[in-house]
C-alpha cells in the first residue's frame, strides 16, 4: 500500500493542543507550530479501519485489557521489532506513560527523595517529578561519572530513563545501557525505562547502526518499562499506554494501585482497538513514515548548515524533534523566541524549556512543506541575530 504524507491535514478547530493552543504557551494564535511532540499525519488506514469497525459495534461498555489480542500484540511487536521476548505476565495498562511514571513514582519515593535524569530532560518529567515533591537530580547525557554521584546520594531512589533520549534523540548503545544497570544495582536505585520514543530509530544517522535494545534486557531488581503505541502511530489522543514490571509484588502492587486507589479498572477501548491495530497491521506505514522523516531531518540539516556552516549539526539518532545546538551562534534566546514569534509567525520549543539554554527543539513530524518552511523562518530568524 502506498501512503501520503505529504498532503497536509488541516488540524485548526480540532481542540489541538499543537495547533490550537499554541497561545497557551507562546502568548499568540495563528503561529505556524512546531512545538509538542505529536505529528501532523493521520493514524494509519489500518488503524483507522480497525476504529471504525468498532465503532460500528456501537456498544462501548466496561473493557478488559487482560486478554491474548492485546497482550499477543504486544509481544510479538517487541519480538519482531527488537527481537526480545517478553513475559506478559508482567504487563500492566494505565491511561498514559506519565500517568504510569507518577504511579511508579509514588510507590517507589517518598517525599524529599531524589529522583536522577539525564539532562535535558523532557518537561513532562521535569513536571511529574516536582509535583509530587520529589527532588529532580541531573546528569548530563553521556557523563557517567556525574551520573554516578547523583545515583550515590544516599536519599537518590529511582533513575528515569529515556530511552531513546527526549530531546536530544540519543540512541543509547548496549555498553551505556549495561553501566546503567550495574549503577543502578550497585546504589540500590529503580530504574523506570520511558521508551515511548523506541519505534523512531533512524539507522542511517546512528554512527554504528545499532537499535533500540529494551530495558527488559537489561533490568535487574526493581525496574519497569513504560510505554505506548500512541506516539509512533500518532493517536495520543486516544490515551493508553502500556507498562512491564520486573518484579511480581510491584506488579501486583501496581495492579491494586489502579484498580482500586485511582480507580482505572476499564481501559478506553478505542485505544485498545488501536494499539492491536497497530502492532498487527501498521509496521509497514511505520517503516516509511521512518523514511519520511528521516527525509525531513535530513533537509533541515542541509538548510542549516548551509546557511551555518558553524553549527555542523547532525539529526538525532531517533525520533522526530530536531534538537538544534545554536551555541556556536551566539544568539540570545529570549531575542530569537520574540523573532520567530513576532516576525516569522512560527512556534518552535525553546530549549530552555528542557534545562538547556542556546537551543531549539524543532519538530518535524509533519509535511515536507511545513518543515521547509519552519526552517526557513528559523534561519532567516538566525541571520537577523548572528
């Protein structure tokens, strides 16, 4: 089957976040938007039928997530994806990955307690993390010996793991993974692997063309993987994620949590729907919306460094939000933002939105069309100010 990414679908007046409320953060409407990381295509066909026929059921009463089509689904996709067999006893349902990294979260800290990320850090961890009074300790990506002093802080209890990296799009390599473990072992530390960007790899931009290798190879003790279809197949709306925990009496514990303490017994049953869906049937939409991205990446590259060749920049080893080291520019941060607000009319997510400063994070999950023109507008932002 053939598949069209190119033909924009207009998002206005869909209650998006992305597009129509794109005021909440930027302080305007009607910007052109690159901003949350959800895409601009619709879900796959075979996702879309597979709605569409339960809808027709017409009936949309109390639903298990317990059952072989969707635990079979998940399975096999870790099985022929990343070729790792996983024990689906271990699987728990919750209505979202940040909804399951509160819960772990929860059960896991008390108030006070430390909780290790790789910096930048995603916002929405940043967000969680603070919330529930814990205390957000960062390490930047790829220095592990300052990861290593915050796991070593007597009151440090769980490393969260992005896996691949947000924003960054770091693919981390089976050397990094296995230090992680020993650390985490050796400090007494959980470790909750978020790897909902996993389906993104791109092999062409990695240096030695590894894949995603999931923390169920990896985890020892008290961990859990969460994660979800909804972002690869790009229906978060739909909610539904999904989660494997190592040990049997925190699954268990678990279990009781969201059946009974918040009340998440019935799943939403268009996610389900969608999520066997998408494991059975969209791999191959998946595979050339990878191609296609990985297109956009490579076009945002080309533009930049033409025009800059200073910044030398690379796309990410997975995902699609271009994460932009502008440093070399000199430029400042708030000036930019206020250029490509007020005069380009476009939203791009300011890097000090993750911990970074002198930085962009660009998504390009969208139409060839639309990404050359958000890059554009970036440069043209860039040559006023540099």
């Amino acid at each position: 089957m053939s598949y069209d990414f190119d033909t924009p679908v207009d998002r206005r007046g869909t209650w998006s976040v992305q597009w129509d409320g794109v005021a909440d953060r930027f302080g305007v409407d009607g910007l052109l938007p690159f901003t949350i990381s959800d895409m601009d295509f619709a879900s796959p066909p075979e996702v879309l039928d597979a709605l569409q026929r339960r809808i027709a059921h017409g009936v949309f009463g109390y639903t298990d997530w317990r059952h072989e089509d969707f635990l079979s689904a998940i399975r096999d996709w870790f099985a022929g994806r990343y070729g790792t067999d996983i024990d689906t006893d271990r699987i728990v349902y919750g209505p979202s990955v940040l909804n399951q990294l509160s819960q772990l979260l929860q059960m896991w800290t008390g108030p006070g307690d430390g909780v290790v990320v790789h910096t930048p850090t995603y916002d929405g961890f940043l967000k969680a993390i603070s919330g529930l009074g814990r205390e957000l300790r960062g390490a930047p990506a790829g220095d592990t010996a300052a990861l290593e002093r915050q796991l070593a802080r007597p009151d440090s209890k769980v490393l969260v793991l992005c896996s691949p990296h947000n924003p960054t799009g770091r693919v981390w390599t089976e050397a990094e993974l296995t230090e992680f473990a020993r650390l985490a072992a050796a400090y007494d530390v959980a470790v909750i692997s978020d790897e909902i960007h996993a389906d993104f790899v791109h092999t062409d931009f990695v240096p030695d063309g590894r894949r995603h290798l999931p923390w169920t190879r990896f985890g020892a003790g008290r961990w859990a993987l969460i994660t979800s279809a909804t972002k690869a197949f790009n229906f978060p709306a739909l909610s539904g994620s999904y989660g494997i925990i190592g040990d049997a009496d925190d699954h268990a514990a678990f279990l009781r949590r969201m059946q009974t303490g918040e009340g998440l017994a019935s799943p939403a049953v268009l996610s389900l729907t969608a999520h066997i869906a998408a494991y059975r049937d969209g791999g191959p939409w998946l595979d050339r919306l990878n191609a296609y991205v990985a297109g956009n990446l490579r076009l945002v590259a080309e533009r930049l460094n033409s025009a800059f060749p200073e910044l030398r920049w690379q796309p990410p080893q997975a995902g699609y939000l271009a994460w932009i080291d502008l440093r070399p520019l000199g430029v400042d941060d708030a000036a930019l933002q206020r250029e490509l607000i007020e005069r380009e009319k476009v939203a791009i997510m300011p890097g000090t939105t993750y911990g970074s400063d002198g930085f962009v994070r660009f998504n390009v999950g969208c139409p060839r069309a639309k990404a050359e023109q958000g890059v554009d507008a970036l440069i043209r932002a860039l040559h006023r100010l540099a």
